[in-house]
C-alpha cells in the first residue's frame, strides 16, 4: 500500500491554522483547563534563525550543528529557541536560565514547576503545546503521498484503525492523521515503546476522550496532519503564530 490516492480539492488549501492568533499585545494567560499551541512557520522565521540561536543552550547549538542540510539546522535552531522563549515567557525564569531536567525516558521538563509542554516538528512547521498541571503530547506530520504505509499500519494499527482507513475518502490523509494521534499520546504518556502505538487505538473523530486521555485533531494547512492529547480535559485551545509575536517584538519586552 503506497499513499497515492488523488489529492482531494482542499477550500483551505492555503489556510495554515485556521483560527490562528496573530497579533496579541501581552504574553497570554495560561488556566488550568487550557493548552496553549504555538505554530512555528520555519519559513517565517528562517531571518532570524542568528537571534533564535543566541539564546540556546552549548549543547542545543552542538546538536543543531550536526545536521547536515541546512534547512534541518534551520528547523531544530527554530524550534528549540521558540521553545525558550515561550517557556520564559510562562515561567517567569530568563530564558538563558531554563534549565531541562530529563525523565527516565528522555522527556524534558522544567524542574519545579507546574508548566508542561512539548515540542514536534516536521518538514516546515513545529509546534509548541504547553499546559499547566498537566500531562502532554503533540505531534504533527508531513502529508507524504508517496509513502509506503502498508507495514506501518500493519504492525501499528488496530483492526478498527484499519476498517476506518479502508473506509475513508482519503485514507492517506486519515493515515497520517491516525499516526499524529498515536505519537501525541505516546509522547504525553512519556513513553518511548512503540508497543503502545497499537495497544491504544486512538479516536477517529476529530475530538474525542478514550481511555482518560482526550485526543483534539489539529489544523497545520492542508498538507500537514497534527494532534494534541493531555490527561486532562482541553477545555480552551488557543492556536498562536510564533513568527508574528516573534517579529512583534513580545518576548523583548
């Protein structure tokens, strides 16, 4: 099984998010029963890599350096610093003070603080979710219609995620919409197995509750698939645009 079904007309072909927040005058608010995504356009703000880079740590600038194509380097320097940012902006700590703790499974998190969030990013786009009091995960990907998918669900996909492909007018679209859901749940579990991606057979709605988790499909554009899931009911889901705040001058005030 290859992803080459036709491209389906999209009316929101150029949309990004498409309730998107582009200009706001303070540093938001985040309630407890709030996520906060924050949309990084790679493109956006690939002027200003230099500035984002300045405030991330030796060991983030050394892991960025690796890279071997630049766009690469370009999303991770992206990325990390908007992480840095924002996450300063939510805490209070100056950003060159943020210091990662890990858990026993890699997951980062801020030492004695309630702030939780996660970072994904594919090909043109990252996204930052963030919460208080909360477990996280989200995770976006990029469509690829000529992908070889076939063991991928074979191995990852329950029978029911399966029937919903087969059934779908696009089951290309609907595979990678699946497989941002499974990867935001493992991330907000902190899990690294990839056992639990069939052990829990993720919601087909676009907004659903299962097993105590509660999973919300995300708007990218239409070439993209992405997902946030907390423990916690999401009550409030307010998508912001990094680039705009970013060139607004708000995380220098």
């Amino acid at each position: 099984m290859y992803c080459t079904v036709a491209l389906i007309e999209d009316l929101h072909k150029n949309a990004r998010f498409m309730d998107m927040i582009d200009h706001i005058n303070s540093f938001p608010a985040l309630p407890k029963e709030a996520i906060h995504i924050w949309g990084v356009h790679v493109p956006e703000v690939q002027d200003r890599a230099a500035e984002l880079e300045l405030v991330l740590s030796a060991h983030e600038r050394e892991k960025a350096a690796r890279f071997r194509r630049a766009a690469d380097r370009v999303s991770s320097i992206s990325a990390r610093g908007a992480l840095r940012m924002l996450l300063s902006g939510y805490t209070g700590i100056p950003v060159e003070a943020i210091d990662f703790s890990y858990t026993e499974n890699g997951k980062p998190y801020i030492r004695n603080s309630d702030i939780a969030f996660n970072v994904s990013h594919s090909s043109e786009w990252a996204l930052i979710a963030i919460g208080r009091g909360r477990k996280i995960g989200v995770d976006t990907e990029k469509i690829k219609r000529t992908m070889k998918v076939a063991p991928i669900v074979e191995r990852y996909f329950s029978l029911e995620e399966q029937s919903a492909m087969l059934a779908a007018n696009d089951p290309c679209a609907l595979f990678f919409e699946l497989w941002a859901r499974k990867e935001a749940y493992v991330k907000a579990c902190g899990s690294r197995l990839f056992s639990e991606l069939k052990r829990m057979s993720v919601p087909i709605e676009d907004v659903a509750e299962k097993g105590g988790w509660f999973f919300h499909r995300l708007e990218v554009d239409s070439q993209y698939a992405a997902a946030v899931v907390s423990d916690q009911p999401i009550e409030q889901l307010p998508c912001y645009n990094f680039g705009a705040s970013f060139r607004s001058g708000l995380f220098t005030e």
